[in-house]
C-alpha cells in the first residue's frame, strides 16, 4: 500500500510538471510573437509628412500621420483625426479613425483621398526616412517622410 501511495504521489508530481513546463513554453511562444509584433511597431512609430498621396506630388497642404503605442493621430489635411492600428508583419490595418468635422473648402479633397488611402492600407514599408503605404493590389496609396 505504501509502495503505491509513493507511485501516486510520484506520477502526480510528474504530471504536474510536464503542464506546468508546457505552459511555460507556450508563454514563451506568445512573447516571441508580441516581441515581433512590438518590433515592427517601433520600426514604424514616428511622425510622418505626406508628400505624395495617389500618385500626386504637389499637395496643397500634406496630412500627417504620428504613429504610437498602437494608435495614430494627425492632420488629415483639414481635420485632426486620431484611432487604432494593428501591425501583424508588415501587414497593417487602421481601425475606425474619428476626427473633428471643419470644413475647409481648398482641402477637402486632399482629406477625402487620405483618409481613403488609410482606409484602404494594406502593407507598409519603411525606406530610410519614407513610409509607404500599399492596398492589397500593390498599388502605392501615399509616402510619407520622417519630419
């Protein structure tokens, strides 16, 4: 009987380890994954001037976009807009962007087809000082420079 409580208390004890270490490993998975998530985060976290957006070079007036902590905030061109992010890689999708509401005759246009170019923003890439910013179909949506 003594043997037995012994080869039970025994199993247990190696039962419990093996989860124990399995969740720890697991653990760890999960920080790589956020540690790379986190990376390209950082990679990306600054501020930049748009200066190109659908393929026009002279903007009346260049949006901004600062990126940190997974959020982004700027000017899109008439109007302070802020929001979410996420980064998965190089693949980047902004959530919901609120913003004020002025009106501004000479920009709206501009504010228009930039908060469509990050509605529809795929990937990025960072080229020293640029960002780029792509739809799904590689099409180029807007650069934007370090300021």
């Amino acid at each position: 009987m003594k043997e037995r409580i012994i080869v039970f208390v025994g199993l247990t004890f190696i039962l419990f380890s093996c989860n124990s270490t399995k969740k720890s490993s697991d653990n760890k998975e999960n920080d790589v994954v956020i540690k790379k998530e986190n990376d390209m985060t950082s990679k990306i976290s600054d501020t930049y001037i748009v200066k190109e957006l659908n393929g026009k070079k002279e903007l009346v007036v260049n949006p901004t976009i600062v990126f940190a902590d997974n959020a982004v905030s700027g000017n899109s061109g008439c109007n302070r807009y802020g929001g979410k992010f996420t980064i998965t890689g190089n693949k980047i999708k902004f959530g919901a962007l609120m913003g004020t509401k002025m009106y501004c005759e000479d920009f709206m246009h501009i504010e228009k087809d930039f908060l469509d170019a990050m509605s529809k923003a795929d990937y990025f890439k960072i080229d020293g000082n640029r960002l780029l910013l792509f739809d799904e179909a590689n099409k180029l949506l807007l650069i934007g420079y370090k300021s």
